[in-house]
C-alpha cells in the first residue's frame, strides 16, 4: 500500500488505484497481444489462400507459402504461448514477494 509514496496516508488511495491498474493491464495486454498475433497468423493463412484463388501461377506460388507459413506458424504459435505465460508466472511472482514481505 505504501509504495512509493511512502506512509502519506493521503497518497494510499492514487497508490491503490496505480496499483489496480497495474494488476490489470498486465495480463490483459498479454492476452491481447497473443490473440492478436495468432489472428494475424490466421489473416496471413487466408491472404495467401485468395493469392491461390487468381491462377496458376497464384496457385504455386500461393500454396508454396501457404506452407512454408505454416511451418512458421506452427513453430511459432506455442513459443509465443510459452512466453506470454513465463511472463504471466514471473509476474505473479513478482506481487506475491511484494506482498510476504
């Protein structure tokens, strides 16, 4: 409660709603960062899906990066998993030291 601004009673309410905030936007932004990179994955699947769809040329080129970007896609998806959560845990780690101590 009292950090940074001391023990100034005053300040304990602007410290508690920082506080709030804090704890809400952390895993918030996190979760909106990870959809959206997994939604920009998807858009650039159907991307290159409609380059398939205008010919033959379209055809090749668009189905030979439609699988090298799966390739991509499916090594990267779980890696941004896993950093979003080791980030999550270090983060709730973080607020449970703050508050033993």
């Amino acid at each position: 409660m009292t950090s940074p601004f001391g023990s100034f009673p005053l300040l304990w309410p602007v410290n508690l709603l920082m506080n709030i905030v804090e704890y809400i936007s952390k895993p918030l932004s996190h979760s909106l960062r990870l959809y959206g990179n997994i939604y920009a994955g998807e858009i650039i699947f159907l991307l290159l899906g409609m380059w398939a769809a205008t010919g033959l040329a379209g055809t090749v080129f668009g189905g030979v990066l439609h699988l090298g970007w799966a390739i991509f896609h499916l090594l990267i998806v779980p890696l941004q998993a896993f950093i979003f959560m080791m980030l999550t845990i270090v983060y709730m780690s973080m607020a449970e030291e703050s508050h033993s101590h």
